[in-house]
C-alpha cells in the first residue's frame, strides 16, 4: 500500500493505519498526534478520516513523522494532584509515586515543562496543606488553585477534566471521575509509560544487554502509526478507552487474560 503521497516539495499526505475511529482509543490517538504535530512541529498541519483511516497533511513525510516522536516530541505535562492516585500523597500508589519521583529526577531534556508542572502542583498542595487526598468538599478550592498556578500546559489538562463552575465543579464524563477510571488514574498511568517511550526500558526495570531499547522503541512507534511492525509488548493498563484490551476474568479463552499494550497506543494526550 502506498501510504506517502507528495502534494508538493514540503507537504505530504500521510496515511496512518493504526489511528481509525474504533476503538475510542485510536480516535483519541489520531487527534493526540495531529494536536502534537500542529504545536510542536507543523502549525500549517491538517488532518482528515478516509476510508476509516486517520491522513495527516503534513510537512512531515514517513521517515520525519517517526523521527519526530523518538526524538523530538515534548509530552504534555498531565498532572492531578486533586486525586489520591496521582503519585502525590505518601498514603495513595507506590506505583504512582514512582512515575512522580522518575520525572523529578530526570536531568535536563524533552519534560522539562512535566517537571515544572510537578513542582508548581506540589507547591499548591504544600501552601494548602494537603498532605493527603482531598475531600470532595475541599476539592473545589484546590482545582481553582492549581488553575491559577500551574503552567498553562498543565491547565489544559484540567479543563480537560473540570470545569469550574464558581464554588464548585463539574466532571467531564469523558475523563471518569476526575481524570480517573475507578482506581486508574490517568496522569499517573501516563507518566508511569513515558519512560519506556522515551527510552524503551519499563520503570523498575534493569537493563538487558539483549535488548536493543531503540529498536524497541521505534516498533512501538512504528506499529501506532501505521499497524505494520510486530513489536514485543508490555503489561500495562489501558483503561476504558479500549474495553476489548483489558483484560481480567473471560476476557480469553482461559479464565484470565492480562492487559498487553503497544506503549505508544495511548489515548491521554488530550
């Protein structure tokens, strides 16, 4: 199949097989990649669904589109100190602790503003005094908080989630309750899998010499853009958006089938 078509010397048409509009996830990945690739590459992009398939009008070609995602693209900084989840309280997730803690310690690169965002969010809960998860009565006054401080990169994420509405707030359905699928919560999900995308090796794990973490990598990429690589995946949660992935009891042809996702297969960036 020819997936590159040349509209001109600096724009082409892009066919991306792995964005379709089921299930909700692809849909939301299509819109992720263009919104990416408008704000941090191409201003001029378009986009449209032909065939059932996501193109990107572009001036990126096959080649400029993958490396653009290894190792240019600037993940938006998704925080939500409101939830008890999010890897800010010492009595939530370990697990959500640890992605917190692994951006914080990152050195200078591509999540410097992620990094910006955890300090502006941990700065509010400190001048606030929470030291612990919100109540529902309470939550209120902290979402206006963090919509005050927090860079405007985060603050998009919580529109995304909220809206305020003076004393109180309302839910976006789409995001569950807060930015959360029960007990997943989005932003900790997101930032525990930025580390394999942006280095192939999971959080927690050794490295192997066996492994080639670039190749990895880029067939993650490869396979969420264009479903043409048989990269290896890992367990992770996928959440709501793709009800037919996740796993759990008589979702196999045994009694439990667990949750294997392509780490570039997200839908979160909104």
């Amino acid at each position: 199949m020819m997936r590159v078509n040349t509209m001109t010397a600096n724009s082409h048409s892009l066919k991306l097989p792995g964005c379709t509009p089921e299930p909700l996830m692809a849909y939301l990945k299509a819109l992720g990649i263009f919104r990416l690739v408008a704000e941090q590459k191409d201003p001029k992009s378009r986009a449209c669904w032909q065939d059932d398939t996501f193109v990107l009008h572009s001036s990126l070609n096959r080649e400029a589109l993958l490396g653009f995602f290894l190792e240019e693209y600037r993940p938006t900084p998704i925080v939500s100190p409101w939830n008890g989840g999010s890897g800010f309280y010492s009595d939530g997730s370990r697990a959500a602790k640890e992605a917190v803690d692994s951006i914080r310690a990152e050195g200078p690169n591509r999540l410097e503003e992620y990094r910006q965002a955890i300090e502006a969010s941990q700065k509010v809960l400190d001048y606030m005094g929470f030291d612990k998860k919100p109540s529902d009565r309470e939550k209120p006054s902290l979402l206006a908080e963090c919509r005050n401080w927090l860079p405007d990169a985060a603050v998009s994420w919580l529109d995304a989630v909220y809206v305020l509405t003076g004393a109180d707030s309302e839910l976006q359905p789409l995001l569950g309750s807060g930015g959360n699928d029960g007990n997943l919560d989005f932003s900790s999900n997101f930032m525990k899998n930025l580390r394999p995308v942006l280095s192939g090796l999971e959080l927690g794990k050794k490295p192997s010499k066996r492994v080639d973490y670039e190749e990895r990598r880029k067939g993650w990429l490869d396979s969420a853009l264009f479903d043409d690589s048989h990269a290896s995946l890992v367990k992770s949660a996928i959440g709501q958006f793709n009800p037919g992935r996740v796993g759990g009891p008589n979702a196999t042809a045994g009694s439990v089938a667990l949750c294997w996702v392509g780490l570039y297969y997200r839908g979160h960036e909104p």
